[in-house]
C-alpha cells in the first residue's frame, strides 16, 4: 500500500520540481513549486513526521510562496524571449539523465538508515514532534541555527548591493554596454551576458 | 536538554562572535555616515574587528596548546560538544583566515579609494561575513554546519566578484561563479542527504580516529553520499577537472578579491578535505593520486600558454591545490598514525605559506592594476625592477615562492608536502610532482625576466599605493623569506595539532 502511495507522490515532487525551472513565466513556477511542496509534505506524512509535514505546508507552501509570487508580481517582468544554446541543451540534459538513471538503478539495493529508526530525529513523529523537533534544533543545532541568520543576512545584503540603484540603473545599463563594446573593439571575445547586472539578479 | 552555554563555550566561539557583531556594526554605522566620513570610519573600524578576531584566534590557540595554563578548563558545555571542534586545527585555520580577510581588507583599501563610487560599507561588511563562513566550516563537527558556512562565504564572495556592475568582465565572472557555485552546493547537499540516508548521522568523525583506525570504509549510500560530497569539495578547492570555472572567475573579478578567493577559499576547502576524510568512499580511493596528478599536468600545461598574471596565477592555483592533493594521498592512502599526522602539517604549513605569497602577488597585480581597467598582462610588468623597485621585489619574491626555490617559503613547503607524500608510499604522485614544479618553473622565471630583464614601456605610470597596502605587501614579502630561512618558525607551532 505505501509504496504506490510514495511512487506517485515522489514522481510528483519531481514532475513539479522539473515545472518550476522549465516553464518560462515566474509566476507560473511559484505555482508548481508549490505543488512540489504538497508532495513533500505528503511523504513526510508518509514517514511519520505529522508535525514536520504541517510545518511545511504553513511555512513554505504558506507564507514563503505567498512572498515569492508578491515579489513576482511587484518586479516589472518583460515577456523572455526564447534563447537558442544548442550545444548546452543538448549535452546537459543527456548527462544528468544519465546520473539520475544510474542513480535510479543503484539506489533501491542499499540500506537506508533513517527508515529503520536510526536517524538522528527518528522519535520526531507522533503527537511529541513538536517538543522533539524544538529539543533538536534549538539545542544540538543551536549554532547552526544562528549561523543560518547569518547566511540570511549575506543574502538579502548581497541582493540589496547587487540591485541597488547607485545612480539609475538605465546609467549603470549604459556604461555596462560601452564598456562591453570598447571590449569587443579590443579583442575579439564573444560579449558576455547583457543586462545580467542589475536585472537578472533582482529576478 | 541542558541549554545553556558555558564560558568555555563562549570563548570557543569568540572569533566568530567578534567577527558577526563586527559586521553587524559596519552594516548599521553604514548607515549613518556620510560619503566623506565613511573613508575615515570604517576601514579603520574593520581592521580593527579582523585583528581582534585574528587576536582571539591566537589566544585560543595558545590557551589550546599542551602545557598552558587552561581556564577554567578547555571542554566544551553539553550544547556545543557534538557539533563543535574546539582544537588547535581550528584555532590555526581561524588564525590563517582573519590573517588573509585582514590582509585582503589592507591591499583593498587603497584600491577602493580608486573606484567612482566606494562602496566601503557593502565591501567591508562582506569581507567580514568570509572568515565567519571559512571558521565555521573548519570547526564545524557536523556536516549541517558546515553547509551553513559554505553557503555564507560563498554567497559573499558571488557578491564581492560581482560588485563592479558596470564591468562587463566582473559580471560575467559574477554569474559564472554564482550558477557554478550553486550547482556544487546543490551537490555537496545531495552528499549529505545520501550520507544521512545511509549513516543516520550528519556527524564528521573524530580527526583522531583517521590515525587511530585508518579510513574504514563507508558503505553503500553513505559511501556514494561521501563520493558526491567530495566533487563539491573539489570543486570549490579547484581542482582539475573541477577547476574550469577558476581561470574565468579570477580575471573577471575585482584583484583583491581573488585574491581572497584564492587562498580563502582553497584553505577552507582543505581544511574540510580533512576533516571529511573519513567520509570518502573506500572503492574510489585511488583516485585521489590521479587527480592530484591531473591537476598538476592541467594547472602547468594551461599556465604555460598564458599571457594574462591573473589568468597565470588562477592555473598556477590549479597546480597549487594539485601538489596539496598529493599530500593528502597521504592521509587518505597512508598506513597508520605518523602518515597522516605528517601529511595534516605538511598541507597546513603549505596552506599558510601559499596564502602568504599568492596574497603578496596578487596584491601587487592589485597595486599596478586600479584604475587603468586594462588587464595586467607581462606586458604590463616589463621594466618593474627600475620603476618601481619595491613592487617588484615582492612580486619576485612571489614568484620564486611559488616556484618553490630555495631562501624562500615555497620551497620547504614543496619539500614537506612531497616527503609525507614518500613516506607514505605515494611516489608516482610525488614524482609526478616533482616534474610539474620543474615545468612550473617556465612561466614563474618569465615574470623575472619581464621585471628585471627586459626595458619598460615609455609611458608608464605606477600609481602610489596606500600605506596599508604597502605594508601588506611589505610584510608579506619578509614572511616568504623569513620563514623559508628559518621555517621552523612556522613548522614548531603546528607540532600541536592533535590527532
């Protein structure tokens, strides 16, 4: 019974993680994300982690995606157009399908720890979850806890530096794109990105 | 559950507390300071953080050494036991990296001064964030936190790459660095959840049990998770074949910050290297001495052909983490207690010695360079030794180091990483070391040719470098001969590193 259950869960996890990278409009993969958040929840449910499983659908699923798709909707995104990289869209896809596939065939024989009760949160189930889950992040996780504040800080201050408008970013465009010709008129190197400074990293 | 922290607790983490509150108060007095003010305020304000830090560094580490009197006693409370390593090896990595953030911090003054609009708040406060990612990463007992300081010092090293936004190379080498390096996280993170899946546990064994026990061998996920691991570990210490983001990447961004990224980086890695060891598949253990030996071809084969000292010096680096991988054969290949001990001290005096001598060469490119945006190639260093003797000597220096010739550092560096290498019984590795270091010694004499040997350009101009960077520089310079005249002065203090 459970294992159907998982195949078909799982395989969505994927299929909608797989959604969120190729479909071309943002908000369209918040959406399937998530849909790969439901799943998650789903074989977390499976495992017996209830608590874990509804913490997932409050935080992530709730309030974080609601984020995404306001900062989706608040940035001003022009339709993409489709771009053309033969040789990575090829050569990419075949080899990581080739990992997988070979992952796929080598994971089912090997043990796994956690299923059998040796993981380091396996008593986290049951109507004590919270306690559990509360005992192991605040305490044997504390510093990794507050080291993650801090990777959250680097973060949202690398963003802000990144996307700050200095002078305007119609400016710091057009200086980008001169500096790219004077380059160009130098050497003969294929232009790198355009545009990737201020807007592709406000995305 | 005991929650509480001790004092002891507290004085393990007290770099990493001074570095993060440091940060905090360059972000905040950031704020309120005018565009003037800012240059007088805080370039000061973090030299002072980062000393302090390097000084609670250095009181650790003696305070962890055998003989001296411990207060109140060295063991960590209940909470901080299981994920934190409060040893010597962590209090010289934490040395090692406040010494490159602050040296870092001193080259980059007087280049920043240079740009339109200094951003000295962001700039600073990011090189605040690197060594508090690069110390917990080195100290950290268990794999979860280490991902957390991989992740902060590689996020504000994307960023520092990346800051000149009107430099379509910087962008460029921004965007590489940051896919490439979110790619390898999304790797080392796989590692874990298979090692978790088959291990039940995130925890790195002990660095005694290395020498106690040899390396048992990991089985079935936690093997493949070990395996997986280490590509992202590889990738970020750039080795080859892992190593293709690193020429790029390092002329693109901004001088100082490679050189940040050069040694910072390639030491966190290191560090993790071996306290992961335990970690590596058992099955694909030789293949540590064919990496080493394909870094070594690869990083030489692809500096010969370089006319760009940024791009010479990112494939140098490649060799570099090349000859420290064949002291690690030791450890992962070796027999017994005394290889692995020999090996740890040979990659760590080999750590500090490279940082010492790629932090004086790039801070010399980062000198010559500024302004003038153009890339620094030989051609830009001909004639340096009557333009500007000073300049030119440290960037000799540097280069003999790193070519490994005798009064200089480089040289015992070499000598210990092969000859653990040997006694371990890794002598293609060496031997093909060995070779490699003669062929790198090619393009390292080309840059004494152009600086000594050949006339400078007419209209050069060498502009006047600060006093912090020149002291940097001078200090630098003194410590490849200091220590490669006497290099027991480096080699004594690492004695204490316990297995």
């Amino acid at each position: 019974m459970a294992l159907p259950v998982f195949l078909i869960l799982a395989a969505g996890a994927v299929f909608f993680a797989a959604n969120v990278v190729l479909r071309r409009n943002p908000a369209e993969c918040a959406v399937h994300l998530v849909g790969s958040f439901f799943c998650l929840a789903g074989i977390y449910l499976m495992i017996g982690f209830p608590f874990l499983a509804a913490l997932q659908l409050l935080v992530y699923a709730g309030a974080i995606m609601v984020l995404f798709l306001f900062v989706i909707m608040l940035l001003d995104l022009r339709r993409e157009e489709p771009r053309e990289n033969p040789r990575i869209s090829t050569i990419a896809p075949l080899a990581m399908g080739l990992l997988f596939g070979l992952l796929a065939v080598v994971l089912p024989d090997m043990p796994v720890a956690v299923a059998t009760g040796r993981g380091a949160v396996a008593g986290a189930g049951g109507a004590e979850g919270g306690k559990e889950l509360a005992n192991y992040l605040f305490g044997r996780h504390l510093l990794t806890f507050e080291a993650t504040s801090l990777l959250l800080l680097a973060g949202i201050f690398g963003v802000v530096v990144l996307a700050k408008r200095r002078t305007s970013r119609k400016a710091d465009l057009e200086r980008l794109l001169e500096n790219i010709e004077a380059e160009s008129r130098t050497e003969r190197k294929e232009p790198p990105l355009v545009g990737a400074g201020s807007e592709g990293v406000a995305s | 559950m005991d929650f509480r922290l001790t004092t002891t607790d507290l004085h393990a983490l007290l770099p990493l507390v001074i570095l993060s509150a440091g940060a905090c108060l360059v972000l905040l007095i950031d704020l309120f300071l005018r565009e003037e003010a800012r240059s007088r305020v805080l370039p000061p304000l973090t030299s002072l953080i980062l000393l302090g830090a390097l000084g609670a560094g250095i009181e650790q580490y003696i305070s962890l050494s055998p003989g001296s009197f411990r207060f109140p006693s060295e063991r960590l409370g209940p909470l901080l036991t299981p994920i934190w390593r409060h040893q010597v090896f962590t209090a010289v990595g934490a040395i090692l990296l406040c010494g490159i953030a602050l040296a870092v911090h001193w080259i980059s003054t007087s280049w920043l001064r240079e740009e339109d609009r200094p951003a000295y708040g962001e700039y600073q406060c990011l090189l605040l964030l690197f060594p508090i990612g690069t110390i917990l990463l080195i100290g950290a007992r268990n794999l979860m936190l280490a991902f957390v300081g991989l992740e902060i010092f590689s996020v504000a090293l994307y960023v520092l790459t990346a800051m000149r936004r009107t430099r379509s190379r910087a962008v460029e080498a921004g965007l590489k660095y940051f896919l490439l390096g979110a790619f390898a996280a999304a790797i080392f993170l796989y590692g874990s959840a298979l090692i978790y899946a088959g291990k039940g546990t995130l925890d790195l064994p002990d660095l005694g049990a290395i020498s106690r026990e040899g390396l048992p061998a990991p089985v079935g996920l936690a093997a493949l998770g070990g395996g997986i691991l280490f590509l992202a570990l590889f990738f970020k210490a750039s080795v080859a074949p892992f190593h293709m983001w690193t020429p790029d990447v390092y002329q693109g961004a901004p001088t100082p910050i490679t050189a940040l990224m050069s040694t910072g980086t390639k030491t966190a890695a290191f560090f993790l290297l071996i306290t992961a060891a335990r970690l590596f598949p058992h099955e694909i253990l030789p293949l540590i001495p064919i990496l080493a030996i394909v870094s070594i071809l690869v990083g030489n084969a692809g500096a010969l052909r370089q006319t760009d000292l940024k791009r010479l010096l990112a494939y140098s680096g490649v060799a570099h983490a090349g000859y420290l991988l064949v002291a690690y054969c030791a450890i992962a290949l070796g027999q017994g207690h005394q290889d692995a001990h020999t090996a740890i001290r040979a990659i760590l005096y080999y750590l500090a010695v490279y940082g010492i001598t790629n932090l004086a060469a790039f801070g010399v490119l980062a000198w010559l360079e500024r302004r003038e945006e153009s890339v620094l190639t030989f051609e830009g260093i001909r004639g340096l030794g009557r333009r500007n003797p000073f300049c030119a000597a440290v960037l000799a220096l540097a280069a003999l180091s790193l070519a490994g010739i005798p009064p200089t550092a480089g040289f015992w560096a070499k000598y210990q990483v092969f000859a653990a290498a040997l006694s371990a019984g890794q002598t293609t590795a060496a031997v093909v070391g060995i070779l490699g270091s003669v062929v790198g010694l090619y393009y390292y004499l080309r840059i004494l040719v152009a600086l000594y040997f050949e006339p400078a350009p007419e209209e050069a101009r060498i502009p006047a470098a600060g006093f912090a960077g020149a002291l940097t520089l001078g200090l630098s310079g003194a410590a490849i001969l200091l220590f490669g005249i006497f290099p027991s002065l480096l080699v004594d203090p690492l004695i204490h590193i316990r297995l």
